[in-house]
C-alpha cells in the first residue's frame, strides 16, 4: 500500500519540477526575442 502522504510528496516534487521547465523554456523564448530583435535593429 502506498501512503497518502508518498503520494502528495511525489506530486509536490513533480509540481516543483515542472515549474522549472516552465520556466527554462519561457527564459529560452525570452532570449530568442531579445536577440531577434537585437538582429533587426543592428
């Protein structure tokens, strides 16, 4: 049997991790565009 609290610990992680994805990509996105639009205006 696996424990109620196991179950909210695991997903507390997953949630933490996602999160971090998150915002990698959003970081990654963000830095795209600001180079981008450094090329367009040099």
């Amino acid at each position: 049997m696996v424990k109620k609290e196991d179950l909210e610990n695991n997903s507390k992680k997953r949630n933490r991790k996602n999160l971090m994805v998150a915002g990698l990509v959003i970081f990654i996105i963000i830095g795209i565009y600001i180079i981008s639009i450094v090329r367009m205006g040099a």
